[in-house]
C-alpha cells in the first residue's frame, strides 16, 4: 500500500514538473472567469468565451485575468534524465594537456601556399567534353 501510494506520488510529481498538466489546477479560474462573463452578458455561449479568450484574445480591462487562464502563458517544463545502474563506481584519472604554439601561416608568408590558391577552383584536367 505505502509503494503504491509513493508511486503514485512520485508519478504525479514527475508529470506535474515536467508537463503542461500543472494548468489544469488553473481550471477553477476559468469557470469563475466564465461566471464573471455570463453575468455581464448572459446571451454569451461558452464557445463565444472560449474564442475571445483564446483564439483572439484582447486587451481589455481584466487582461490581469485573461493572462492567469489556463493553457493561457506556457511556462517552461523541467527536464531531467535519470539512469540506474546496478553498479556505481567513481574513477579519477590525471590528465596533463600540453599546448604547443603554432604559427598560422598566411598566404603571402608559407611558400607551400603560394600557387594553391589559384588552382584551387580550376576543373579537372584530362576531361574532354
């Protein structure tokens, strides 16, 4: 019973911080909101709200409100990896990184380069059209 109910938990915990499945405790401030709506306008239908909320929303005077819906702001979701071995061990190795100067040769300055240039971009030789 206490694994299932720390599965549980640690699954709901897991999905609440790594996906969008935290909006959905925002619901309660959409129907309140929806509430707010119909009691101004009692004519309006939920897919009227729904559209003027969503799909074209406006800045009117509870823009406060609109911004605090859900599904409304996207937050960024965390990410984590975890790998389980059955063995854990930690080695530390010395590594010593030798960095040698070179000089960069430029084109006017390495005489290997001279010529190279030019030819580079020719076409190949020995072909007949």
């Amino acid at each position: 019973m206490v694994k299932k109910l720390l599965s549980f938990l640690l699954i709901a915990l897991y999905l609440l911080s790594t996906t969008e499945l935290y909006q959905l405790a925002k619901m309660p401030l959409l129907v309140q909101h929806y509430i707010e709506h119909k009691q101004l306008s009692p004519e309006m239908p939920l897919m009227a709200f729904i559209n003027a909320h969503y799909a074209h929303p406006a800045n009117d005077k509870d823009a406060g409100t609109d911004q605090k819906l859900p599904f409304v702001m996207h937050a960024k979701t965390l990410s984590l990896v975890f790998i389980v071995q059955n063995k854990c061990s930690l080695t530390f190795q010395r590594v010593i990184v030798y960095h040698h100067a070179q000089k960069i040769p430029f084109s006017d300055e390495d005489v290997s380069l001279k010529g190279f240039t030019d030819s580079a971009w020719e076409p190949p030789r020995g072909f007949s059209v």
